[in-house]
C-alpha cells in the first residue's frame, strides 16, 4: 500500500477516532449484542440485527484506520522548506481573478478534507493546480462551471 500523507493534525483526529472506536464505541455494541442475545431468539430480533451491523461498520472503520496509520506519511507544515512553492501541507491564499473574492487554503490529506475548513484534499483539482506554484503565480483550475483563475499571494507553512 502506498504511503497515504497528512499532516500531524490530521493524524492526530485519525487516532483519536480510532481510540474512541476502540475503547467506547466496541464495548458499547459488545454490550448490545449481549443484551439483545438474552431476549431469547435471535431469528427475530431486530436489535440483534442492528447491533451486529454496527459492529462490522466499526470493525471495519477500525481496520481501515489502523491501515491509514501504519501507511501514513506525517508531515509537519511547520518543519517544511519549500522556498516559497506550494506544496502539501501549505496554507496559501489566493485571489480569484474574475471574481476578486480572496480564500485561504490549507493543502491536506484525502482523510482530511473539509471544505467548509478551507482544508483542500492534496488529489483536488484546486489542489493539484497549486502544487509548485509561488507567490505571483497563477493557477487555472478546470471547475464544473469552466477554468478559473487564481493568483497566489501568499504561501505559509503553519
């Protein structure tokens, strides 16, 4: 499997969930399926059926967490030296030229993305328009509604 990268931060949320998985969500549903099975027949025991389906979407979240982990590349924003270029984990700002409207970005994981967080998956086409441009340059992006263009004016490491 291919190293998968985020940023420290978003390692640390990835943990996090996985520890709650583990220590509060796995023992809760064990419990369900506990309870459920002393009502007697599980032939027809909804609860039992819902409890065993949460327990394989957990099983399975954990599994596909405790796999992102061990392939994870961290990358600490505040440790890199790019000279300036956009690369992943920078937050860069940008001016939309046919709108003047100004957003701030952070480059992240795929894990990580949330655009309502201005963080912006490193695979997006925004994202992939950025990467190795610099302070003055401009990126085209292919958007549904045709190509925009944005100048960067600023890229920090934070």
């Amino acid at each position: 499997m291919a190293a998968i990268p985020l940023t420290l931060r978003g390692a640390e949320r990835l943990k996090q969930e996985l520890h709650r998985l583990k220590t509060v969500e796995r023992p809760a549903v064990i419990t369900a399926i506990s309870d459920a099975r002393a009502q007697g027949d599980l032939s027809e025991n909804a609860e039992y059926d819902a409890a065993k389906e949460k327990q394989g979407f957990i099983e399975g979240r954990i599994q596909e967490l405790e796999a992102k982990l061990s392939n994870a590349q961290v990358i600490d924003p505040v440790e890199l030296d790019a000279d300036g270029r956009i690369v992943f984990g920078a937050t860069v700002d940008l001016e939309d030229l046919e709108s003047s409207e100004r957003v701030t970005y952070q480059v992240v994981g795929d894990d990580e993305a949330d655009i309502r967080s201005n963080l912006i998956s490193v695979s997006s086409p925004i994202a992939r328009a950025l990467i190795g441009k610099s302070v003055g340059d401009v990126a085209e992006v292919q958007a549904p509604s045709g190509i925009r263009e944005y100048e960067v004016l600023d890229v920090r490491y934070i």
